[in-house]
C-alpha cells in the first residue's frame, strides 16, 4: 500500500511520535543511528541511517502503521519490532559479493 506523507494536525499526535520512539528502540544501535524530528508543519519522522553503509531513509507514521519516505507500508504501529527487521533488510549495510 502506497500512502502519501499525512499533512494534517492529526499526524503530529504524541501517539505517532511514541511510536517512531518503540521504533527506534526496536532498532540495532550498532547498525544504525536514528533521529526523531519533531516540529511544526510536517509530521514527526524517524531519520534511519545505516552505520555501515551510506544509506538511510525518514520513516513516518500515522496511528496505523509506519512508511517509508516513498509512503510504501512497513508495519503495523503495533509491531515495531517487525517494521524494524524490515527496515534492517531495505538498509542492509553491503551487498552481498557475486560468487562466479
């Protein structure tokens, strides 16, 4: 399901911004530094930077789930643990070598 980022109020709830903190709880510090930012005229998001590899990406949510930044669906808001292993997976930190 692709969604678009939420642009009302009802997106910067203390709900939604507790969820991105389960997330980034949920997420190996090791593997990657996380950032919540909060502040008016865009809903909270979640700044997932790998620490192997020059990659990341802003998650967001609404009080259903979590999205990407392209607003594909990772998870219910429910299971972070779950959008994490998610996330871990599209940021995997190096390619894997091709074996000939």
């Amino acid at each position: 399901m692709i969604r678009t980022h939420p642009q009302d109020a009802a997106a910067n709830t203390p709900a939604v911004t507790a969820s991105l903190e389960r997330l980034a709880d949920a997420l190996d510090p090791g593997e990657f530094a996380t950032t919540l930012t909060t502040g008016p005229g865009h809903g909270p998001r979640l700044s997932v930077t790998s620490r192997h590899a020059q990659i990341g990406d802003d998650i967001w949510a609404d009080n259903r789930a979590y999205y990407y930044s392209w607003g594909e669906w990772i998870a219910p808001v429910s299971d972070p643990a779950t959008a994490a292993r998610m996330i871990s997976t599209v940021l995997r930190s190096l390619p894997q070598p091709a074996h000939d």
